[in-house]
C-alpha cells in the first residue's frame, strides 16, 4: 500500500511574510536581520506566482516594495521588506 507524505501543501505553497523596513529608512541605519522587524503582513501564495508577486511595488496598499530574502531555516518562508510610501517620497523629495 503507498503512503503520502503527510504535508503535500508544503510542497506548493510558500509563506510570504511582509516586514516593515521603513526604521531602516528614518535612522538611516543598515539592515537587520529579518526577524528584527515588525510585521505587517502574512500569506499564503502558491509557489508559482513567487515571481510575479514578490517585486510589486503594490504588494500592501500604503507600502513601497524593498526587498525580499528566503528564509534559511524554513525553505518555504519568504521575507518581504516593505517602505512606507510616504516616508519613501519625503525622502524622495516628491
């Protein structure tokens, strides 16, 4: 008799996990690490739009896109850094 593996999601769905970087911005500092931030947001995508939906600048509605890291520890975990769009174009000067 064959048996499934007990999580066949994991193997089409990532998490995707939006941080907001905007400190970053404001105190004009380096990166920290991705657990350092706060989150704005969780999801579940399938793993084929990945690269659709990762560099959106409208990603979260208020939010600029920045950046976005594979988590090393949990291979189906993205981390997505998000800037307040009004912090972006005040130092933008727009």
């Amino acid at each position: 008799m064959a048996i499934l593996e007990p999580h066949l999601w994991e193997y089409n769905f990532a998490r995707v996990v939006i941080l907001d970087v905007s400190s970053d911005y404001e105190l004009m500092a380096e990166p920290m690490p991705p657990n350092c931030y706060p989150i704005l947001q969780e999801r579940w995508v399938h793993k084929s739009c990945l690269p659709d939906i990762l560099p959106q600048d409208e990603l979260l509605a208020g939010y600029l896109y920045d950046w976005h890291e594979s988590n090393e520890v949990d291979e189906n975990a993205w981390y997505v850094g998000m800037v307040r769009q009004e912090l972006a174009q005040s130092l933008l000067g727009s």
